[in-house]
C-alpha cells in the first residue's frame, strides 16, 4: 500500500487513494506551468525529453495565472477536455 503525502493542515486527515494508473502515456499531456518563476524553464527541459521518449504523444502547454491560487476552473475543465494526463510543474 502507497501512503500519500498531503502538505495540506492534516489535523484531521482525509483518507485517499491513488488513481488508476494506465499502462502507457499515449494521446496529449497537459504541461501546466504554475507561473512560478523559472517554472517556463523546467517545462521546456521537461517537454524536451518528454518528446524523445514519447515520440507519439502530443503536448499542450498550459499556465495558471498566478501561483498563489488553483488553477480557475475554466483552465481546468480545458485541461480535461483536451488531455489525458497533465503533469504540473514549477520552479524558483
């Protein structure tokens, strides 16, 4: 059994369980930057190896428009609806 690390007040834990993991990365990833500084840098390097290990997988760049808040809900259902599978990064 994993056991998931939530940075979050965890006064009063919330049970969780990790997704269904797919057996290969196929269709479009989400890259969203979190508008961190240097966050743009990590996704270029990131995309880069990404796309010689994936060759078939398409990528989508995405940005939050500020670090301090989720991500608003229209950037998040445009996520969803146009990728299967997003990776979050940032960087300082």
């Amino acid at each position: 059994m994993a056991v998931i690390l939530d940075p979050t007040d965890e006064r009063v834990p919330v049970r969780r369980s990790l997704a269904a993991r797919p057996e290969a990365v196929t269709g479009t990833v989400a890259l969203l930057d979190i508008s961190k500084p240097r966050g743009n840098v990590l996704i270029d390097q990131l995309e880069g190896r990404l796309r010689e290990r994936l060759p078939g997988v398409t990528f989508k760049r995405y940005a939050k428009p500020t670090f301090t808040k989720p991500a608003p809900e229209d950037l998040r259902r445009k996520i969803a609806e146009e990728c299967g599978f997003v990776i979050e990064a940032l960087a300082d």
